[in-house]
C-alpha cells in the first residue's frame, strides 16, 4: 500500500505543472528577458569587462526586491579569472546590466559560462524567479 501511495505521489509530482512564483527556463530561454552578451578581447594579464544585459520583454518587469545576479562563472578551460564568481546587476531602463570583471590568463579565445539568476513581475499578481544561462568567450591578446 505504501509503495502504491509513494509511486503515486511521484507521478503526480512529476505531471503537475511548476508551483505558481517559480519557474525554471529551458537554457537561452525566456519570457521576461531577451540576453544580449558581447564577447571581449583584452590583453593577457590585463583587467577588461564583460558585459551581459538583460532586455526586458514588453508586459514584463524587473523584479526589483530580488538580489539578481550572475552566479557559478567558469571558464571552459582555464584561460580566464574572475574578478568575482557572483556578479549583481543594476537595474538599467528597459532591464538588467552585470558587469563581469574579468582577466585573459592565456591568449586565444576562452569560452566561459554561468547563470543569471534573476526575477520578474509580469501583470497584477505574477512574479518568478528564474535561471538563464550565460555564454560568452573572451580573447587573450598578447
């Protein structure tokens, strides 16, 4: 009976639909932001900026009470540091800017990723808090 209840109770988790406020985006996907990210070049050694916005799509809103932020920055083969490995964002017009201290440890180009970890207000009474992903690449120039 117990395993009846328990293979029930997980079926009925796994087709219900997200718990109203939180919502997981599929990867580049979303309904509140469009992600705009320019990849940098800089020399090896040198201290540059990486900057990745946020567009706020019409309807929606920035939730502004939320720390939002870029969170778990890695560079795909170690070609980058990190000025920090969390980065806040600032509430532009029309969305979210973040600032993304980084340094080319090596020339050539480095991919590198995270997640923006943001809210949203859409409406009267709807807001989420989601997570998109981050790609970009810097190149180390000697």
């Amino acid at each position: 009976m117990l395993i009846r209840f328990c293979a029930f109770a997980l079926a009925a988790l796994a087709t219900s639909p997200a718990s109203p406020g939180f919502e997981q985006a599929q990867a580049d996907e979303s309904p509140a932001y469009v992600v705009e990210v320019t990849d940098v070049s800089a020399k090896v050694g040198e201290p540059a900026v990486l900057h990745a916005t946020l567009r706020v799509r019409d309807g929606y809103r920035v939730l502004q009470g939320y720390n939002n932020r870029v969170i778990e920055l890695s560079s795909f083969d170690d070609g980058v540091a990190f000025e920090r490995r969390v980065v806040g964002g600032t509430i532009q017009e029309g969305g979210l800017d973040f600032a993304i201290g980084v340094r080319a440890t090596k020339p050539g180009r480095h991919p590198i990723n995270g997640y923006f970890r943001v809210g949203y207000i859409h409406g009267p009474d709807e807001f989420a808090m989601i997570s998109l992903r981050l790609i970009a690449s810097v190149n180390g120039t000697e």
